[in-house]
C-alpha cells in the first residue's frame, strides 16, 4: 500500500502561481498551476486536487517524488497542441495529423472538440466523416463491382478453384473469356457477338410493333413476321448457349445464379420459355384461353434484355452499383418531392379549382405538381391565374434545387464506382494463368494497409463514443 502524503505544494488551494513539471514521452515542460485552472475538467486541471499519490497515479502514468515530476505515456509530437490550448484555450489541427490520433489523444487528455477554433473546425470535423464513406466503400468493395485487394483476391480465389478440377486450365480460360469481356481476342470476339444480338433482339421487338410489319391470318388475327420469328428464335437460342456456357465453366455452381449479371441472362430467357408452354396448354385445352393474355405480357419483358449489355459496358455496371448504394440520396430525394408536390398540389388546387377544370382536384394537381417539378412540363395542364402562374413559377424552381441537391452525391459515388471499375478491369487483364496459378497481381499495399488502419481507428473511436471507457475523465477520483 502506497503511503499518502499531502501535495500541498502545488495544490490549487494554497498556491496558484506554483508551477508543475510534465513530462510526456520525454518532452518536459512546466507550466503554472493557474494556466491549468482555466480549465479544471481537463485531466492536468483535475491533476491539482489530487492529494494522494494514488489519485495521481489514476490521471498519470508515473509520478517522480523527488522532482516533483509528472510522467504520462504519450505521443510527444501532440502534446504541444495540448499546450497550446492551456494558453490560448483554442486548439488548432494542422493539415498533416491524422485526425483520429488526435482525436483520441485530446480526448485522452480532456480537452472538449468544441475548443477546435472556427479556422481548423470545418476541416477536422469533414474529415472525420470519412469512415462513414469509408464503411460505404468497403461494403462496395465486397459486394459490388470494385477494385479492392478483397475483390482481386476473391477473383484470384475463384480461378484457383480451377486447379482442383477436370481441365482445370482450358476451363478457366474459358471461364476469363467468357466473364471478361475485353480479357483475350476470343473474349473481345465473344462479348461484339452478344452486343450485336442483344440490339438486334431489341431493334426487331421494335419493328414489329410498327403496322408495316404486322401480318393478320385469315381470322382478322396478328400475326409475327417470320422473318422477326426467324431472327428471335435465334437471339433465344445464342441466349441459352451463352448462359448454358458460362453455367458450365464456372467455378462454383452453387454460387453461379448469386451474381446479379447471371440473373439477367436467365431472366432474358425465361419469358420466352413460359410463353411456348403457356401457348401449349393454351392449344391443348381452350377452356384455359385467358392464359394467353399471360403470355403477351411475358412476350413484352423481352425489352429487359438491353440489360445485358451491362455485363460488356463498365458505365452500365458502375451505374447500377451507384443506384444501389446511393438508396439514403434516392430516398431523400424523393421525400423532397413528395413534400413539393404535397404543398405546390394544395395550393393550386386552392387557387384554380373554380377557373381551371384540369386542375379541379387535388388529384389532379399532383399530377400537374409531379410534371412541373420535376421540370418536364407537358403542358397538358396550366394554371390560368396570375396567382396560379406564380405558384407554377415557385413550383419549377423549387423543383430544380430539391433534384439538383442529392444528384451531386449521386455523381461523385458514380465516379468513385466507375474508377475502381476500370482499375478491377485493368488488374484481371494483366493475369497470366497460363501454367495455373503463378502469383497474385501487383496491388498497392501501402494503401490498403492505411486505409484498413484507418477504418480500425474510425471503428475504436466510435465504440469509445459509445461505451465507458476506462480512461473516462468522469470517473476519476478527485
């Protein structure tokens, strides 16, 4: 058991002008007791009113008797912004820090964020946001199309698979040919055929919509052209073998029909299959003739065919990523719609609903209220007031600031997709498996290293926010 004795040397309430000694990591420094007592709640402050070694020992690491000395384990090259925040009570943060170390250490030492003087405050606190985009990142770096060492491993991972299998070497090219495009001459060749038969299965579905085209039988019936018939059995048909092909090349077939793009190959098929045996069972027992309304239907999803061409285009690919982890802008911009056209309804329907029938319901001036702010403007319905026209004028401008705010979130995460896109696309074009699995492709280790330390940091800053800390100021004795 340690002995107490007084410290009545330095304590507050017999001198103020005495000074301390502070060292930190080897950095010595005294300062005055009455420097500290501006702010007692910081942890140098609450070091005056200790009056036991062991209170002294709760705030510092070490305490020196002879030399009357305080020793605390930290970064030294940070203790001067400490310092100078006794003097001046302003902290700055200089451009070069990393902000969670300093973060960290001025909560170490009990110093609130809110002393970060107006000139470093917009800065600090920015960058600090970034482990939400950070985490944003690394969420799309696992499961959407990105260019992390995570992703290139996994793709590395999945072509090992191969080595463990029956013609492991030509599947795996074959594999790489047909999933990226751009890879080989073969894939080249391949993904310009696909291109060239998914817009040709797009442009006659057009075509034979138009009346030149139309046949009608002897019963007043329509009929397809042949010639689009001819041309559509053989889009199916290059359909299936390319989804039948890459279902037989890839290295895992549990996990084949989890990726989104092989979703959309068995969904520009299906349609068509449904529809030949909803036209069977149709043939075969008329009593059952309303399922072929079913299969009009199913003959229109063939226009999602076009999404196909997101597997040989990195915009298309880039573009549903960024729509899928952009859903808090999407939705954001639609709640601002939805309140525009709720006010900007109300208000014209209550000026016009008795000098304008097109605008004689609230319904009605939803509609009017949708068109106009999302500035397309049909023109199908227009006020007629001058009140009206001014809440119409209101109305456009309005619209234009609630689309334009989230839609430059929505570019610079579309840019961030379309990058790490190409950089992904650049890294599997430069392996060479050609006597199986030789070495990982070269990756910015550095970066990924900062960048994995960095989200560490983010992540113990924000459980200290969140749960007692064992360093809490709060909690030490007096």
């Amino acid at each position: 058991m340690m002995p107490e004795h007084s410290l009545e040397g330095f304590s507050p309430t017999h001198s103020e002008d005495n000074e301390i000694s502070i060292n930190v990591g080897g950095f010595k420094k005294k300062l005055r007791s009455n420097t500290l007592l501006r702010f007692p709640e910081t942890r140098l402050g609450k070091l005056l009113s200790c009056h036991s070694k062991e209170s002294i020992l709760e705030l510092c690491d070490d305490y020196d008797d002879a030399q009357n000395e305080f020793y605390f384990d930290r970064n030294p090259e940070l203790f001067p912004y400490v310092l100078h925040f006794y003097n001046t009570g302003k902290l700055h943060v200089m451009g070069e820090l990393c902000v969670f170390s300093f973060s960290q250490e001025i909560e170490y030492w009990g110093i609130n964020e809110f002393f970060i003087d107006s000139c470093c405050s917009y800065s600090y606190h920015g960058r600090k946001m970034e482990p939400d985009q950070e985490k944003w990142e690394e969420q799309s770096d696992r499961e959407s199309t990105s260019s992390s060492f995570d992703e290139i491993l996994a793709f590395y991972n999945d072509a090992a698979k191969f080595d463990r299998q029956p013609f492991g070497n030509i599947r795996r090219q074959l594999w790489l040919a047909l999933d990226n495009p751009g890879y080989s001459v073969l894939s080249r060749i391949f993904s310009i055929l696909s291109i060239v038969v998914v817009l040709g299965s797009i442009v006659t579905m057009c075509l034979n919509s138009l009346p030149d085209f139309q046949l009608v039988d002897s019963y007043g019936k329509v009929e397809e052209d042949p010639r689009f018939e001819i041309v559509e059995h053989f889009g199916i048909a290059w359909f299936t073998f390319e989804l039948v092909a890459r279902f037989a090349v890839a290295p895992d077939f549990l996990k084949f029909f989890k990726h989104a793009l092989n979703l959309i190959d068995l969904m520009s098929i299906l349609p068509f299959y449904i529809t030949l045996i909803v036209n069977l069972v149709v043939e075969s027992s008329p009593a059952l003739a309303n399922l072929g309304r079913v299969a009009q239907v199913l003959r229109l999803m063939r226009i999602f065919r076009i999404l196909k061409l997101a597997r040989h285009s990195t915009g298309l690919r880039s573009l549903g990523a960024t729509l899928k982890y952009s859903y808090r802008e999407v939705g954001l911009l639609l709640l601002y719609l939805s309140v525009g056209i709720s006010i900007f309804s109300v208000v014209a329907y209550t000026i016009e609903k008795e000098e304008n029938e097109g605008l004689a319901t609230i319904p009605a001036c939803w509609w009017w209220a949708t068109v106009s702010m999302t500035t397309v403007g049909y023109g199908d319905v227009v006020p007629g007031t001058t009140a009206g026209k001014l809440t119409a004028s209101a109305c456009i401008l309005a619209g234009i600031l609630v689309v334009v705010l989230p839609i430059t979130l929505i570019f610079n995460k579309f840019s961030h997709f379309y990058r790490r896109q190409k950089q992904l696309e650049s890294a599997m074009r430069s392996c060479d498996f050609g006597d199986g699995m030789k070495e990982v492709p070269p990756v910015n280790l550095r970066d990924y290293y900062a960048y994995k330390v960095k989200s560490l940091m983010a992540s113990f800053t924000n459980l200290s926010r969140s749960t007692p800390s064992e360093l809490s100021l709060n909690d030490s004795p007096h």
